[in-house]
C-alpha cells in the first residue's frame, strides 16, 4: 500500500482526488491538510464522501507528510513550492497539480503568475506529468508536475500532427471551452448559477495563464528545426459543471487526406490507455468522459480545404487534473497503470 | 463468475447497468439485445462505453439467454412478462427493472398500466427487491421485481416512521422530483433541452403510476391493525439530469421530539449500507449522490410544530434503478452486497 | 412622467426593476444608488442594459430623493427602515421591496430577522402590496411593503380555497421551489454553478422567514372565527436561474368537487390581469412566466381522494419582486395596471 | 395598422415572432398557420401567450393570407418556396426566416440542402435582411430573405475587417456555439435535456448549410479584387436554451493596433441601433442579449501577436431569427426601426 496524503484538499481537485484514490485498492490515505477547515470531517464539506472517508481535515504537518509515500498538492500556485522543497530532501515523491512546476521558463512563470517563483530548481527537476509523451521519465520521477487542464485536452489533440510536422505549427488556433468547476470552488459573483447558467462567453482572450504551458508543450514534441508551435488560445466558460472541449485549427502543410490523418492519430494512440482516436466523422461530447480519465479525440476536414480540425474532449477534474495526477501515481509506483481508473465515465 | 445478459439495452437504465456491470470483478457479460439497433455497437450507441465494452446490440434469443445466469430486463412494461416465464421455465434468474411484476394487485396494475397482464403468477412469485425489507427473501429468489425509482426514495424515507406508527399514516404528502433522465431516452418534444432547462413543473398531479406500489410497499411494513398509508404523491420534472429528491410530509401521532426521530432513523438503517441517515439540521442534496447507489435522508420538525418532514435523496437511475438491480444481484448471488458499488458519487 | 429612484440597484431586483423601467413610458428614472460602486456605469454591472440606461450608481443622497415622487428599495432588509422615515416625511412615496414593513407583528420580525426594528410605526402604516387583495388601499398609500417571492406564490395559490373555507387551514403544506436568482447576487459558496447545476435540495427546513409573512397573509383572507391557517413550507433550491413552483396541498373540508374549485378559482380572479387561472389537467410551467408578471395556477385532485393541490407558479424576480413593485407603481399612480408589464414571458 | 400572418407558427422562431408581435403597436396579427395543429389555440401550445393571443392555429389559405400586408414564413426549408409566388403576384410582402431565398447560388443552395429549388427567380429578388448591410434595399423591398441565426452573428463580427480588407480574407476561422432552441422544436433523442444538459459539442465539422451563406455576405462587402473571404467554421451545441457566441480568428494584413481596430468597429456600427461594440478588454456574454435583437462585439489581440480574435453575441431566436424578422419590417412600412424591440435583454 501506498501511504499517500493531499495537501489542500478543499477544492474541486481535492475531492476529485479523495472520490477516486477512497476506492484505489493500493492506496492508504492518511492524511488532508486545510489550514482554514483544520478539524472538520472531510464528509462534511463533501456529503459524497459520507460512509467513505472518515478523516478531518488537519493542519500541515511537515512531520506526518514525510512520512507518507507520496504527498499530493492540490493548492493553488505559490503553495507548493513553499513546501515540497523540504518534502523532497527527506525523500517524499510529490505530484504536484498547481502550476508550480509547469513551466521550464521561471521568468515566463514569474509574468504569468505575478510572483517571484521560489524554487526554480525544482522546477528544472520536475518531471511534466502527461504520460503520453513522458511516461518513462514520470516512472523514476521524484516531482511530477501535473498538466494543466487546457494544456493537456490541446497538447493531446495536437501532437500527432506536430510531431509529424503536418500542419504550419506558427498559426496554430485553439478555442476551448471548460465547465464552471474549472474556475474553482470559491465564491466569486461570476460564477454564480444565476450568472452563469444559460449564458456562454469567452474570458482572458488578451491572453490565458495556460498559453505558455501550451506551447511549451508543443515545441518539446516537434522536430528540430521546425516553426515553433505558436498558438491562439482562447478559453470560454461553458453553463455546466465538467469537461473541456478544445477545437483546435491548423493549416495543412501538405495535400494529406483526412484519412492518412486519421491513421497518423491512431498509430500514435495505438497503445494508450486514455486516448481513444473516434471514427471519421465523429463529435466527441464532453459527456462521454465525464468523471473518467479517457480522451476522447476526433478530425474533420471542413469543406475538404487545407484546415485540419480537431476536436478534443476531457473532464477538466479528472483527465485534467485528479485522474491524471492517479495516473501518474500509478506510474510512478509501477502499478497497472489504469489500476483504480476504470470506471466508464457517468452518461447520461 | 455470473453470466448475465441485458434485454433492453439502449435506455438509460440499460446504459447505467453496463457502465456498473462491466467493471463488477464477478460479471461476465453475455449480451445486450435490442430489436431496433441489433447488429449496432453498443459502444456506438453510448460513447462513454468505447474502449469499456466490445459487445454489439444483439437480436433477444431465447436459447443465449437461457443460458446465462441471471437476466436483467431494461424494457418497457409488458416486455418482461411475456419473456420471463419461459427463462424462469428454465432456471435462469431474473432481475426486473420495469413495473411488471411490482404490484400484487393485478387489477390495479391492469388500471394504471392500461394493459392486461399476461403473467398474475409470476407477479405473486416475484421478490420486491428492496433489500432493506426484504433482504432475505431477495437471496433466495429467482425472480425480483426492482422497485421504481419515487418509489425507493419514498418508502426508505417512510418506512420507519410507519413501523413505528408514529405518524397519521392516512394523511401522507409526498412532494417529489426527479431528473429528466427518470423519462426516458425517447425523443420527445416535452423532453427537449430547450423545453426544460431553466423550467421547473408537476406532472401526473391527478395520479401516478407509481402511487399504487409506494402505497404497497408501506402498507407492508404497518403494524396490524393501523390505518392503511394513504399517500398524495405529486412528481415534478426537474431542469437537470440524474437525481430524485423526495419532500415527505406526515403528521405526529405523538409529540415525538426531533431528536427521537432521528434515533428512530438511525436504528432502522444502522446496518444498511447504502442507506445514510445525516445528521439534524441536513439537507441531503441530490448530487451527494450522484452515479452512487446510496440513498441519503435527513429529518426536519419545521417551527417544531406537528409535522415531520422526511427528506430523502437518491439517483434515479441508480439506487433508483440499475445500481439497486445489482445490488440485488450481489445478494442473490452470495456476494458482498457493495461489490461493484464502491464508488462515491460523482460530486461535484 | 413619475421621477423616480432606486435605493440599492446591484442586485437581482435591481436590475430587473430596471429592465422594466427603462422602457417604461410614464417613468423617468433619475437615481439609483450604491456605496459601494458609486461612480460605475449601471451599464458596466449589467451589459444588458448598454445602450438602454446612461446612469451611473451613486452614493444615495436624501436630497436628490427627496426630489422624487417614487422611491424603490432593493436593499437588503434592514436599510429600508433606517431611509424611509425621512423621505415619508419629505412626502417621497415608497415600494419597499425588502422584508422590512411586510410583517404586522414587530416581535415576529426581530425574532426571524435576528436584529431590532428601527421604524416600527411604519410597519403599520405600511400596505402591503399585493393588488389581488389590497388593491384599493395600495392606490392610496404612502409606503408599499411589496410582498416576498414565495410568499405571492403562496397567497394567491390559497386565498380562494381559505376565503371560501373549503379546506383544513390548521395543516396547510407548501412544497415549493425556487430558481438560484433568488438567493441574491452574492459570491457565495454554495451558489455557485458547480455546486447547484444538477442538483437539488431543500434549504430552512426547520424554519423560513417567509413563513410569518404567509400566515399573515393568509389568515388576513380568512372568514372571522375561523382555525387560523398554519402552514408547513419548505423551500427547495433549483438548478435554474428564474423560478418559482408552489405545490400547494391541503385537506377539503367537504366533497368539493374539482369542477367547483376550478369555478371557485376561476371567479376569484376573473378581473385579475395577472392571475391566470389554466384549465383542469394543467401544469403550470415556472418557464410560461419567465420574465412576466403573470401568476399562473393549476388545481389537481390526485386520485380523486380529499387532498386538493394548488401549483402555482410566478417568475421570482418579476411577480415575485420588480413587476409586482411596478404594478403597485401604476395602482399607486392611477395608471393602467398593466402598463410596461404587457409583454408575453420568454418561450423558449 | 399592418395585417400580418404568419405561417408555420409551431416552432421556436414561430413563437418568438408572436411574442414580440403581440406588443407591436403597429401590427394586427390577423393569422397564424399549421396543417398539424390547425384547430388549436395557439396559448395551449404556448402557455406563455394565455391572455397574450386568442388565435388558433389554422389551415394555411391563401385567399386569406392574400389580404395581409406582410406574411412571415416560419417553416422548414422547402415550404416558402413553394407558397411564396402567389402571394407576391398578389401584392403581398414576405419576410422568410427559412433558408429559401437566402443563396443567390441555386445550386449550391441544391447541394446544401439536398432538394430542387422550385422558385430560384425569387432568390433572385430577394433582398438579404441584414439591415446593417442593405437597409436601403429592405426598405423597398417585397420579398425579404432573413439571415440565418450563425450567419447574423458571424458576418456582424467580420464585415468591418473585410471592408477594411484588414484581415487575411482567405484564412477566416469561425468557431461557433448555439443554444438549443437553434435546433429546433422537434422530438429529437440527440435533443434530449438528458442528452445535452451538462454536455457539450461540436456538430457538423464536416460542413454547415450555414456556410455558403456566411460567406456569399462576407464576399458582398469586400472590395473588388480582393481575395475572396474563406472561412473554416464549425458549430457546437450549448447546454443552454438560447445564444449564440462567435469567436472569430483573423490574421491581421498589417500592424494594426487593437486600438485601431476598436475604432473601425465603433466608426462602423457608429449608427446602428442594434449592434454594440463593447469596450476593449470586454468579452460579451450570451445572456446580455438574451431576448433582445442586439448583437454586442468585442474585440481582443491574444498576447499583441498577428491574430485578431472578434467575440460576437446575439440570441438566435431574436437577433439571428425573429427579432430580426421585425427590424426588417420595421424598416420596410417606415416604422422606427426599434419599435417593439426597445426592452432590454432578459438577464438574469
């Protein structure tokens, strides 16, 4: 068994988290830090959880995390690399899902976040926790920094035609939409239902803190000498509670088929357990991952002209952050890497 | 492992089964069959299943079926009666989830249903599958008829204040709602996203279908001799999903305090594993439990005058169909009643 | 033209008052004030009015009121009865649409509102603004106590049956339910769209402040002598936007056919411009009065047995609030009652 | 007064018609027609119109509708084409919010919608309504061919660019989302709320009907010897009733600075009564205009790279359909084109 404890745990990734590491059959969970909540049974806040977690919040406790096998960090930015610092010179493994690790570029994170970043050497060491280009690194990994949710719905619908140099990688654009837990669990006007139900709008389309992860991403996986991925990110808020749907756009290099495009996506995917490459003609719906670890991708061809569209689905908590953060974990401690990930996703 | 198959599959409740049957460690499963899509992947039909599920719609045949273990049936009504007593005849087991077998009271069910029924004795042979009641009965059956899904929010919300006779048993208010889901996958016009969102309204406010079993079902539990439940029972349609929430309004015989009817709850349920009786002040939310077989209720004595209010949440499609089905399934099959059930809700 | 101004205009009647002022044509809107975003465009707050209103919140100023013939409260309650005085006694007429004069018993109000009242006179000067009963006394009045949401929904579901006594007014249950937007415009947790969209529970069940306010109101219609109605009400939170359903049951106290109740409803409110009273059978949908004034009701008498249900259904912003102020508006100043509040609900 | 009949009133954009008609108060309504309901008051279909519209539907006559000033078609495709002749050889003005007479390419107006076209002079005639582009036309025009609802939102939030040749014209990408209502009124499973509620895709990837059409008006108004506009567009479908939302993507010809480019679109739509250009930094939601016939535009430069982005919002039941409808009539009888249109957007 894994001894396994969540630093943060009050969040949409908290929960999603403890919903899906309660039930992993190699998973002990000790312990769910909350400075604020310190006390309060978990099950209170999250009444799902009754009859399946007995455990308080608590205080941090450097002592009771070192002596866990693996510490996640469900915080938001700034948190982590306050704290795994000391976790990991006593040996701690840690998968951090804020974006402390993200990005290579700490004077890009620095922009982006609006603060000094305290530890750029741990972000140098972090391993980027997307198993479908990483997953070697990520099994001996220390530190994994777990992918955004935009980054890893784009990243995952782009790769195989960046890596083939397919597509004109300098006017790449993305518009993506994500469900209303993507913003968080706090209390904002903004994100009341009385604001936001029935209604769509765009938002950060001046610029999103997910650009540079995107393309940090992108470039890794294109031949040298190739146009850096640069990409038009434009992220909107769907009236729903989960998923992300990423349409994605690019202008073919050359004459390919949308069937030779099709093969290209399915022999990259052949052998990954979470990207599921759906037939030509296909609509993924966010639905159809829904609390699940799967991506589910599709091309057209519109009109049959020189742009290439992807369309790209994921659940914003799991495949996106939570399930993901698993799936490493399964990786990292050589476990089946589906092991507590199986389910279907919840439809209708 | 049983050998099941499912007759009816392409419904929501067909759909809720697979999504739990296809992970139970102790399931093989046989065959899905629908007249109207035979040949059809079943993964085509219901996306969430691609990469979980192989099988494809199949034409119903006798022979395969009589082969399997046990049956589900996922039909309309009338379907299960006509098909079930020759299976029976041959010793499969059969798990019910339509109203064919529920009423022992073949006139009525004749009224309400609008057809005859073509199979009396089945129904009087058949086991209510309400574990909490009927626990015992439903290991040994051979065939369950699984309660409806108002009707299982409803009776495990009553069910121990009528044991207790200690409220006015004549004078019932049941005030229920459900998620569109609870109607079906057929495409009608009253059932549209754009008929329903933002919209919230009764139906069937001048009798049910369901009225006829959840006075049954309670009536069964009454001690000798009292005044038989009489229960008004209004549903609405609620602008979401997945959820039924029952608003269960009864008066005291006795000046029972809050805090004896909670104990009252707690003892009725203190071994049911799928049955959460929260703490006073509570108010059980229908996503609490969410893709879960768990029912959850809490108590409220409003202004403490004589009235009791029973608030009790399930999943329709879940504990309010497919989940109990299983659960059935595991009791009749010796199994551990939670195996395949683990999973907490899907919340948020 | 009336000069008129609103106090507190940054929440959700706020800004429906101005939906159906602007265009109003015998209403020139002069103020409306906010300390806290003094100097903002109204505009800015709520895009839906660019081009529609040019004024900007500001800081409320006894002066500039006082220049008014009409002054709405929005506010939370307690600031109503700490402004009014002052104006009554500058002559200023007053629609107050917060809590603060609608309850006769002062002891009442502190105890549920947990603060003193300031202005307990005005509390019995006050006329309480619901045409269908008062509408005489409105016409004349100085300050309108403009009824709660629920409470409209409520009274006009029950005055017919409890004026003519046709029913046990001693054990009187409202089920009823309402859209998001009326918990108010605040960033609060547990009102974000992740939290309730597909989902649903009740809330204040073992108590709601609008409770005294229905029994009131209620007991005022009652024939002299009478059991004073006593009401069990419990409010349910729904997944959508704008809303309220009232499912209304109560025991008859002789055989009144559904017919006579229908007729006795029918003539009730025959000269009622906003009082629909549908055909038996109906359904009232809380979507046929999304964004009007219109109450629209519905009776049933479920399995022809002695309960009688009332639904009832007004949008909570409009009937519930705003309109129903601006029909007080158009009584109070010998204006056609329907003016500005003519146009059809938003279907679809 | 005008005498207006409308044919094909059972659908959504029938229904949105008849609420803003109802009010008009220059308009008879003297008809509204449908073979399937004739006989059925039109309130029983639409509760919304009780005590708003006494008609019932009736049987489409030509002898009758030949005595109106203006029908509205609100069929399906195929039907105006065939009713529409007669009606103009005697005189009669028509306004068809179908797709008839909206291509001025018969043939692809063939291949898009898969059916001869019996009336392809009309098309001819007909005068495109998007008053901000042709309103001297509409004014004398006979025979209107209203936008359709994607088109509206898409060519208002391109024209000032492609007039201004401002962007690259040959690589236009268009990513689109609707409400449900934009699908239509019928009993569809795919438009389920069960299906679509928390759900979200995209749809017709491969190609659009509404493509031809969007690029016929972005052609119209670019200069001579321009490259002809292209545009990749791809639809989704929101968990929402109505709305559409266009995120245009445009590579900019040369370095023009967004203020610049806010000042194209302000100087534009400098006098249109009904669209909005927000301010720089906005990001337009769909509720804004929910009921209201305004488009509102913003504009924003993703990190001040070469890729402009317009966001442009309407309701694509008013401004994308009916209301739209009405401005052209306005326009046409010499009406103030607001008239009827004046109240401000349903929001919340």
């Amino acid at each position: 068994m894994i001894k396994v404890a969540i630093v943060g745990g009050t969040g949409y990734t908290g929960v999603e988290l403890l919903r899906l590491l309660v039930p992993h059959p190699e998973v002990e969970l000790t312990a769910i830090t909350s400075r604020a909540l310190a006390g309060k049974p978990v099950a209170e806040l999250f009444p799902s959880l009754r009859g399946h977690c007995n455990l308080a919040f608590c205080e941090p406790d450097t002592e009771q995390l070192a002596g866990c096998d693996l510490v996640f960090f469900a915080t938001p930015h700034g948190v982590a690399q306050a704290q795994v610092p000391e976790l990991m010179r006593r040996g701690v493994r840690v998968i951090d899902l804020s974006a402390d690790f993200r990005l290579q570029d700490i004077a890009a994170w620095e922009r982006w976040y609006g603060q000094s970043h305290t530890a750029p050497e741990l972000a140098a060491q972090a391993v980027y926790g997307l198993p479908e280009v990483n997953r070697d690194q990520i099994a001996g990994a220390q530190l994994i920094a777990c992918p955004g949710c935009y980054p890893t719905a784009i990243q995952l619908g782009w790769i195989p035609l960046l890596e083939a140099g397919a597509v004109e990688a300098g006017q790449l654009i993305a518009s993506a939409a994500s469900g209303a837990s993507g913003a968080g669990r706090q209390g904002k006007t903004e994100l009341l239902l009385a604001e936001n139900s029935d209604n769509f709008r765009a938002y950060a389309a001046a610029g999103h803190r997910h650009l540079p992860e995107i393309e940090q991403g992108l470039r890794r996986v294109q031949a040298e000498g190739s146009t850096p991925a640069s990409v038009t990110f434009v992220p909107h808020l769907l009236p729903m509670i989960r998923g992300i749907h990423a349409t994605l756009y690019a202008r073919l290099q050359s004459d390919l088929e949308l069937q030779a495009l099709q093969e290209l996506f399915e022999r990259r995917y052949a052998d990954e357990p979470f990207v599921d490459v759906m037939p030509p003609g296909s609509h993924p719906q966010t639905r159809s991952v829904r609390g699940s670890n799967m991506c589910r991708i599709a091309l057209a061809r519109p009109d049959n002209r020189d742009t290439v569209v992807v369309m790209s689905v994921i659940d914003n908590l799991a495949k996106g952050a939570s399930a993901q953060a698993i799936q490493n974990m399964n990786i990292m401690f050589g476990l089946n890497e589906k092991l507590g990930l199986e389910s279907p996703a919840l439809l209708p």
